[in-house]
DNA sequence: ATTTGTTTTAATCATTTGTTTAAATCAAAT
DNA sequence: ATTTGATTTAAACAAATGATTAAAACAAAT
C-alpha cells in the first residue's frame, strides 16, 4: 500500500527535523522532501510548530519505549538488564543516529512541554533496576556510587559516540564501516566496564 | 574601560548563538541583546553569517586549547594526563556547559570548514599521550583496547552529563548545586574508572 | 451523468528577517 | 569654530517564510 500524503508529510517533516531541527527548517524543505504541495502541509498538520510537535514526540517515544521495559523486568537481574539496554540502544542508535542531538539540541533552545509528559522521575525511581541497584548496594555486592553516576555513565558511553562522530570522523579517518564495527564491541565493552567501576577493588591512585 | 561596541557586539553573538543556535537566532536578537542599533552589527561584522563564523572558532578554540596542552606533556604519566584533563574539562564545562552542544549541532547541521582548521587527527595520533598509552599495551601494562574507545570513553564520561543536562533534570528533581557537586565527584571518579578499564582482569560475563 | 465532499494546486498575503542607505551625531585635528 | 572621518541611528528594501485562499481535480455515492 501507498503512503498516504500525511504519511509522506510526517516521513518527510522527520527527515528534514532530525538532520536540521526546528528553527533551520523551512516548511518548503518539508514539502519538498516529501514531493507534495506546501498548501498540504498546513492542510494535514495546521501549522509547523504543530508538525513539530508530533515529531518530537514520536522521536521521544521511539528513543524511550523499547528501552522502558528492560528498566520493568522482573526476570532479569542487574547486568542482565544492563546488557540489554546498551545492546538495544546501541542498535537503536545505528539506525537513528541523529535522534539524541535532535532531543537535546530542541531541548537547550526552549524547554520542551513534551518532554514533561515522559515521567523520567517514575521511571527510573520506581524501575526494578534501580530496586536492584539499591538492594545490592545495601549488601555490599557492589560500590557506593550514587545512581546519578551511573545513569551518566550508562548513558554517556552508549550515546556519545553518536552524538559526536562527526569530531572521531575527524580524529582518525574513521570510516564509516569501522564505526560500526567500534559500536558492535562496545555492545560487550560498556557492560563490562560498567561492572568493573561498581564491582572493583577501588584502588589507591 | 568599557566594552566597545564591536566587544559588545561579539558577547551578546556568543550568548545568544550558544543558546540557541544558527538558525534559531535572529540579528535583531543579537542587536537587543548588545544593546546596539541594528544596522551596527552588519558596520561591523559584515552579516550574520561572518559573525557566526567568527564566534564558532572562538568557541572551538576556548574548548581545544586549554586542553591540548596536556596531551603533550613531557614531564606527566598517561594516568596524570587523564586527571589533569578531566579536571580542566569539568571546570571548563562548569562555566560554558552549552559550548559542546552548540558545536555539535551546528555540527549535525552543516560541515562546518571550520573544523578541518582544527588538526584533530595530527593532534590526537602524534601526541605524547597517544605514545604513552600505544607503548604502555606494547608492555602488557595497560589492557588493549582501542584508542578510539579510550577517547570515545574520555568525552563521554566528561562531556556527557553536560549536554544530557536537562534530562537529569527532569529525571530526579536534580537541582544546580547537586549537579555541581556531581561535577565535582566525577573529576576523581572518571580517572579511577578509565583506570579500572584498562588495568583491570576481565572477568568473566 | 450529477452531486457531494475531499484533496490538491497555484497564487497570494502578511510578517519576519538580513541587509543597506542616507542622514545625524560624535570626536579628534586644524 | 570648522573640517574631516568615523560611528550611530531610523527608515527602508528585498527576499524568505509560514500561512491562507479560491479554484481545480478527484473520487465516491446517487
């Protein structure tokens, strides 16, 4: 089945959002990419701003509902769970590499209503991951490290790499196969390295 | 003395690029920002875009050289460079966190010419710390892993938190101080972990 | 075939935005 | 005091941009 005009509007209005953002995008751009009349736009979707918004909040959505679960599971315990995550996301982020940065960069310029509606505080408060965390804590099985750290760590080694390839493209002349390939061993790397900062001896420097 | 007008002018660019980029930012912004007539920006930059380029390689320049430096020291050991660094690089951030955003999404953007002036790869391939860091594997002391996840591990860790702020934000009712104090925390915490992940045994998963 | 409601189009509008202009102001030199 | 060159200002311009309109094309129902 053919995509239908909104269909084609809303495709082609991510495309042109994630690569450019908000501000830098002209509803011509958008009417463009997706091959229809730029009457159409504002026909289907009332205005940019409301494109916009329905666009953030699927890139919200997609970045954070097939990770959500991992957080929830009973099954798993704490590095199992930590496994999952970053091999998701790290595989998430081979597909849709500029989601992060669309986020954060709309996010630094006005503080998105959006993002108030994705209970964060919930979520990571009340997840049997940070149950877990807490629990094993409590019985010494792993260092005293605030969970703050650890959400940083966790996101920082698994999203950076994506949101600053253009600067390692630069660095080395990273091509793009061997940045996938540095992404699939980080999928083993970052778990392990997560262990060893809360499970090591902490030694003296 | 007082700021001249053309200073005014560049400081009230600076701000207002940073926070909310290109696109977004408009010349009368800028102009009210300053507190200048318009038509004072276009006397003295030529066009938004000159001035633009002009801040971005500021930006560059006060984000790079503070650090470089560091990395070809003689005197200091692989290990006292990544404290040095890491330590630099937070108090920096401290005071100009929007700085890597702002580069990396103009980044996203455009392929800023900008950024070839910078010596990325020479920097990073021929520095002292490359040298210590290739033969501390050569001797077995340091785990072999590579160097681009040494670096990718380094700007994540360090820059991460900065960028994701807003997000850690919203995730606990994180206020500035705790996250200053986190700062803090991390400058000894990140060495012992980059530490931790390139001396320690792998265990197994 | 005609009617009816929906979708698409080209043209147009009003604002915003980057830049320029020409006159006014200022400050230093004569 | 006058001249001269630099700086500042208010006004205006042209292009870009988000949005609307009115007519045309289309498709489904009668």
């Amino acid at each position: 089945m053919p995509p239908t005009t909104e269909e084609k509007i809303k495709s082609a209005a991510r495309t042109v959002f994630h690569s450019k953002g908000f501000a830098a995008t002209k509803t011509r751009d958008i009417a463009k990419e997706a091959g229809i009349n730029l009457a159409l736009l504002n026909y289907y979707f009332r205005s940019k701003e409301k494109l916009f918004q329905i666009i953030m909040m699927d890139s919200i959505h997609s970045l954070f509902q097939s990770i959500l679960p991992i957080f929830f599971e009973e099954e798993t315990n704490f590095f199992e769970k930590i496994e999952k995550f970053v091999s998701l996301y790290i595989e998430k982020l081979k597909t849709d590499p500029e989601i992060p940065l669309f986020i954060l960069s709309e996010l630094q310029r006005n503080p998105l209503v959006i993002l108030e509606q994705v209970p964060f505080k919930e979520i990571f408060e009340t997840s049997v991951f940070h149950k877990q965390y807490e629990s094993a804590i409590e019985k010494k099985e792993l260092n005293s490290i605030s969970y703050y750290h650890l959400l940083m760590n966790l996101a920082g080694l698994t999203v950076f790499p994506f949101i600053g390839k253009p600067i390692f493209f630069q660095v080395g002349n990273l091509t793009s196969e061997e940045f996938h390939r540095l992404m699939e061993e980080r999928k083993k790397w970052i778990p392990i390295w997560i262990k060893q900062m809360l499970t090591n001896e902490l030694q003296a420097s």
